[in-house]
C-alpha cells in the first residue's frame, strides 16, 4: 500500500479570546509519504510493515496589540521533517484468542527563522520588525503497543491493550533561548467490546479509557521574549508536569430495516491536569486576572516599564477542551429510486457539556453547554 498526499492551507483570522485583538496567518504545505506491506491474512502469524516521511512548511505571522500598554509582532518561518519506521505483529494463540504487538521509531526535525518586534502602538499599527534568529531542534522516540483480542462470539469481539504516545517539541514565536519546549509522551490503556445482534441488526460498541500524560504540552498568552530584557505578551508553550484523562464510549447502531438506520453515541470524559504551573506576563505590573491561584510575582527582568511575570498554580483544573459528556444521535431514511439511485433524508443532533477553552480558566474562557441539530 502507497499513500502519497499533500495539502495547503491559508488561515487569516482574528481573535478576542485573550481579552485584546490577535490577528493571525498562517500558510503551511505540507508533503507526506507512507508505504506499508502487509502479510496475506489467512496464517497464523501476520504483519505489517512500514515507513512514513512528512514535511511541512509554514509562513505565519502573530501580531497582537493592547494599544499603547503593548504591541508585538512575529513572522516565524518554520520547516519540519518527520521521517517513521513502523511495525504490528498479530498472532493467532487459538482460533478465538490473538496478541497484538507493535512498534514505531520516529525521528523528527524542525528549523525556525524568526523575526519580532514590540512596542506600544495604537490602532492597527504595526512595529518595524528586527533581527531574525534561527534555531533547530531534533527528537527521537521508541514508542510500543502490546493487546490481546478474543472473539467472544460469531459476532463479538473483547479487546484490551496498552500503547504509549510521542509528540515532539518545538519552537513558539519567542527570541531564544526561552522559545521552545519539550516533548510530551502517553501511555494509554483502553479495554473494550464490538458486538453486533439480530442479524447484524443491532451494534453494540463500548470502550474505557486512561491515558497517563507526561510533560503534555499546553499553549497559552503569556509573555514571550522579545529582545534582551524585553517581554511582551504573545502565544508561549509550556509543558504541564503531569495530566490524565479519563472515560468512556457507548454507540449503538439499529437498522430495523434495510432503508433505516438510527445511531447512538455517548462519551464521558474526565482530564485534569494534576501538576500546571505557569508564568503569566502583565505588561503594566498590575495583576494578572485568573481562575487558578496567584503564587507570587517577580519583575521581568530588569522590568521594562514595571512589567511582572506572576506565577499562577492551576494544578487540579480540568484539561482544556475536553467536555465532560457529549452525545450524538441522528436518524436517516433510504428511498430506493431505482437500481442505480438512492435518495437519503437524515437528521442528526449533538449536546455537548461546558468546558474552558483556555488554560488561564477565567470565567470569559468558559464555553457554555451547547446543542445543534441539523437535516441532510
């Protein structure tokens, strides 16, 4: 199997979120490459084999603007290359009993060529921009799956396995050397069943999960580094010392006919990050608005115009963007025209619980419950 694939994207928006104006674009094209082969399916034990090459290319630029208390603009230049092997073993203990084994080796390297400038302007003025800086980071890592399947059934499938994850570190927009951060790992255990009754009629799936992260990477406003003893706020990157995530899913599938089909799905989800700390940059020295707790504050060296990095501890909050339930229901019909066409009528609906959108958890960073609903 060969899947080559390319895609660009051109992104131009502009945010409130942090609680000032933040126009962002970005240009990226990205290439990748992954080649598999895999055994024939009637042995005992099969495999697969495989490698993957991914390189991406961006033009972005960050502009943020408070008027006169700070202004701060970024032109990044990035370039990644991720280049993959990759392995899966399944073996057959009986017909009704398999272990699965398998793992990945991943390398990957990024460059940057960045430009930054800072000042308090007002309006949509932007600063003149300075100097560029360069850097280049490259990670490496061994990740594995091990599991075990069991036909329980015709038409029942219990599975269980553990897997750890790998995303590699970077850069954010930031003069060096304070303008990266580290991987983040997982380790996730899932157990689970497929099941499907009457005929194949009716399918019942449901799945448990817990993923244990390490140093799970979080991307928040906060100062940046613009120059020697010069801060401004801007979007940084750090690492949470630890968080997990925990939950559910129940889908169930019914087609009481040939032409109907009515679908269910119900997730749980609990994160929380158990260790957060991070420096969050007020330009003026006043204190910084928050939902998590104030530690303490220090000037940013050497405290351009009063400025002050306070120390904020939002260990036990939950992880942002994750809503605690969400459900999906939806209904269609199949007219048979003739042989050759069919005409579908569908309607489905999504209700998903509030949750933060930020990791400052100030209550302007809160989404509220929602529901939308929609016919095809």
């Amino acid at each position: 199997t060969v899947i080559p694939a390319w895609r660009k994207s051109d992104v131009n928006l502009r945010t409130y979120l942090p609680g000032f104006a933040g126009d962002l674009v970005d240009v990226a094209e990205q290439t990748s490459l992954e080649v598999r082969l895999s055994s024939k399916e009637d042995q005992r034990l099969r495999y697969v084999l495989g490698v993957f090459y991914f390189g991406e290319e961006q033009v972005t630029e960050n502009f943020f603007r408070q008027g006169n208390i700070s202004t701060t603009r970024f032109n990044p230049r990035l370039e990644t290359e991720s280049i993959a092997a990759f392995g899966q073993l399944t073996f057959d203990i009986t017909d009704t009993l398999r272990l699965v084994a398998g793992g990945r080796y991943t390398r990957e390297d990024k460059s940057q060529l960045t430009s930054t400038a800072s000042g308090g302007l007002p309006g949509p003025v932007q600063p003149p921009l300075g100097v560029p800086f360069t850097g280049d980071l490259s990670f490496e890592k061994f990740t594995w799956k091990a599991g075990v399947e069991w036909d329980a059934g015709p038409a029942s499938l219990v599975y269980a396995n553990v897997a750890t994850g790998f995303k590699s570190g970077g850069f954010f927009v930031a003069q060096p050397p304070a303008n990266t951060f580290a991987p983040e790992t997982l380790t996730a255990y899932t157990v689970g069943a497929k099941n499907r009754f009457f005929d194949n009629k009716l399918q019942l799936n449901i799945e448990a999960f817990y993923w244990d992260y390490k140093d799970q990477q979080i991307t928040f406003v906060g100062g940046v580094r613009t120059g020697a003893g010069s801060f401004a706020q801007g979007s940084t990157t750090v690492n949470a010392g630890k968080s997990r995530i925990y939950g559910a899913e129940f889908e169930a599938r019914f087609a009481p006919t040939r032409n109907d089909l009515l679908s269910l799905n119900l997730q749980y989800l609990n994160g929380k990050y158990n260790t957060l700390v991070t420096a969050n940059f007020s330009p003026t020295g006043a204190p910084v608005t928050t939902g998590c707790t104030t530690l303490g504050s220090r000037l940013a060296n050497p405290g351009v115009n009063g400025a002050r990095f306070y120390d904020i501890d939002c260990s036990g909050k939950p992880t942002v963007n994750s809503p605690k339930w969400a459900l999906n229901m939806g209904y269609e019909h199949t007219f048979e025209m003739s042989d050759a066409i069919n005409f579908v009528l569908g309607a489905r609906g999504n209700i998903e619980s509030s949750r933060f959108m930020n990791s400052n958890f100030r209550p302007e960073e809160r989404q509220d419950g929602f529901a939308t609903a929609d016919a095809y």
